[in-house]
C-alpha cells in the first residue's frame, strides 16, 4: 500500500498489523490492527504520526514512496503510546531537520520512550489553540487531555476539513486496503468493532470524551482521520452521535444482557431459563454470554450496550468463580453505569458469589440492584422457579 488519497494533498501511510494476535496485549483481535499515519504535502510536509515498530518497514516504503526525495519539515505526535510513536526516533535521525510537533506534556514524555535520542532543538510544544502553516494548510491543535492518556491532542486542518482524532473513533481490524467509509452503511463491521475498541480502550473516560466533542461542535469537520480503523468521510452526524451515547454511559437498547460464568453447567442452564423467562415477558432483546469462553472485550461492551444485564455465577473460594471476578473488575475499571443490574447465585454448601458480585457492583457509580438475589443450590429446582419469575419482573419493570 504506497498511499491512499484522503484529499488530493493528504495521504494515508498507514499500514496493517495482521499478525498480531492480542493488542495491548489483552485484546484479542483476530482481524488484525491498523496503525494509521497520514502525510500532508504542502509548501512544508507535514507526517502525522508514525507507526508500531512491528510493522515499520512497511511505514518506511509507504513514506519513502510518496515524499519521492523530498524531506518532511514536520512530525506531528498527538498520542505517544508506542503504537502511534514507534518509529520517531529513527524518523529524527533520517531527517536532521524534522521538527517534533506534540503538547507540552508530550514533549516531557518523549524522553521515557527514546531515552538515546537527542531532542534538544528538535520539538515544538503547543497548546490550545496553537496553529502552524504548511503554506496552503493551516493545522490548529485541540488538547484532548485522557482521551485517553494525558497529553493526548488531535489536529485540525482548517484548509481541508479534517480532524486528525487521535484514537477517538478508532476501531479494531486491519483495512486491507478499504481506508475509507463513506458512509455508515459501507463499513457494516463499524458500530462493533468502534464499541468494543471505544469502552475498552476509553470508555473510564466519558467526561473528557464529552469535553472534546464539545471542541468537535465548533470546528466544520468533513473528514475523520483516526488511528486505528477506516477514515469518515460521510454520516459523521451518525459517528459522532454513537459517541455522544457511548460517552454519557447511556445504553443503545433495552434489552438485557445475561453475563454468566459457570463450572459444571448448572448456573449456565439457569442463566439460559431466565433468557427465557424474559423473552416470554416480552423483552426488547435478550443477549446471554458465557464468560468463560468469550472475548472479555466484547462482553464489556455488549454490557454497556444493553440498558441492563443479570450476572450469574458460582461460588468459589468462599467467592465467586473467577470469570465473573473479571468481569466485574473490567466493568469497574471503565466506569459502568446507569444500569439495572439482577444476581444470581449457584452454591453447593456455602453460596458467596451473591455476597461478592452485589458488593462489586455497589461500588458502581448508579447501579440499581433488582430484587430478589436468586439462590441457586448445585442445580435448578422447581422450587427455585418463584424467585427466577420474581427476579424476571423486577429486570423488566
């Protein structure tokens, strides 16, 4: 891929991460990864931003390809986490005239990633509002501050429109060449893939989120170039609407999740008849997840995607099985909200998972607790059906 037009005088140099299998070492993303970076040819040539080391080599072509033996004068740093800054350093040495352009926190910071290399005269720290021209482009800098690290900035093209995001509107998956959606209906894998990336990877940080799209209302965008994922080049309305929700931890449907971690089968068939029990009650949509065997990523979102979700567990180590432990530490750590929430418990001799799960849950900000916890002993048992339709009601209420 030598370079996709994005305008006639901004390229796409990014590059496609297929072998990868777990991104932030965490995330498992099947599909691959893409590592955007764009290249503005002016008066001056500005890059913006580079790539990860893994797949430098193919940077380097891209670049070399399209600069045709001119030199950049400047690269513009929005986020310095090594899969956006991975090739700086050398960028900096094959180019003794290249400006660094970053915030001043991460001007201050480029000394922890590339402690050999010699920055003295070579950065330009900005602030909000900042401006710098490449003769016919005029960039203007948007501190975007724990979206989602804190020196993250975007940058504004006055002249073409253009938002450079930063890692807002980011997706997982490679391109394979598509670079660009021209619409919301042309990227069908978008809304998925953008909101499991958004709560896993920002998702603790929806005031600051909410911050720059307020900075986003004031600029005349027609384009939206992230660092991961499809350049926006259409329905930016619908775009920038989803991450209104996402960001104001407001629910995208109804229905109920059911999150389930299960040892020997009993709490999974018992999460598997309140699916039931619901959907006969008429429930907008009903979603049940085993925990064990999921994509943890793609359960946290789906958890912020439904309005409310029952989290099903065995006990365990006088706790809870440990799935659900994880679960529920992930939906802490990224600020879920704003939801109702229903338990149940399995437990041979001693139930604890109830106990544990409604005193994580507690510690969420604006949780309602549906009544009753349900008590399940090894097995369901017709017994236990008055609590389950009890617990049904009180999810749909």
């Amino acid at each position: 891929m030598k370079g996709t037009n994005i305008t006639e005088t901004i390229h796409y140099i990014g590059v496609d991460d297929t072998n990868i299998d777990l991104f932030e070492s965490q995330y498992p993303v099947p599909d691959g990864i893409s590592y955007n970076s764009y290249l503005i040819m002016d008066e001056k040539i500005a890059i913006m931003d580079t790539v990860d080391r893994r797949e430098s080599a193919a940077w380097w072509s891209n670049i070399e390809h399209l600069l045709d033996g001119r030199t950049p004068d400047y690269l513009i740093v929005q986020h310095m986490e090594p899969d956006h800054t991975g090739t700086i350093a050398e960028a900096v040495e094959r180019y003794p005239g290249l400006q660094v352009v970053a915030s001043a926190r991460a001007v201050q910071m480029l000394p922890q990633f590339f402690g050999t290399t010699d920055f003295a005269q070579r950065t330009i720290a900005v602030k909000e509002g900042d401006t710098l021209s490449l003769g016919h482009h005029t960039l203007q800098f948007v501190m975007a501050p724990m979206v989602h690290w804190p020196e993250v900035m975007v940058t504004y093209d006055q002249a073409a429109r253009v938002i450079f995001s930063a890692d807002a509107f980011g997706t997982f998956g490679a391109l394979r060449g598509a670079i660009i959606a021209d619409s919301a209906t042309s990227s069908p894998a978008w809304p998925d893939e953008a909101r499991r990336y958004y709560y896993n990877i920002c998702g603790k940080y929806g005031a600051p989120v909410q911050t720059l799209l307020k900075k986003f209302s004031a600029l005349d965008i027609a384009t939206i170039c992230p660092l991961h994922g499809p350049v926006l080049t259409a329905d930016l309305d619908h775009y920038i609407s989803m991450y209104d929700r996402w960001s104001r931890y407001e629910a995208e449907t109804d229905g109920v999740l059911i999150a389930y971690a299960t040892i020997h089968g009993g709490t999974g068939r018992a999460a598997h008849h309140m699916a039931d029990l619901l959907r006969a009650r008429g429930a907008s949509e009903v979603t049940v997840i085993e925990l064990s065997r999921s994509d943890m990523s793609a359960a946290v979102a789906e958890a912020f995607r439904h309005k409310r979700l029952i989290v099903a567990a065995s006990s365990y180590d006088a706790s809870v099985f440990p799935p659900m432990y994880d679960f529920l530490h992930h939906l802490q750590l990224k600020g879920y909200q704003h939801r109702r929430v229903g338990i149940i418990e399995n437990g041979s001799w001693a139930p604890t998972a109830g106990r544990v799960m409604k005193e994580m849950l507690t510690q969420m900000k604006e949780l309602e607790l549906a009544e009753p916890i349900v008590t399940i002993r090894s097995t369901m048992k017709p017994t236990d059906q008055p609590a389950m339709e009890a617990l049904a009601e009180a999810m749909l209420a």
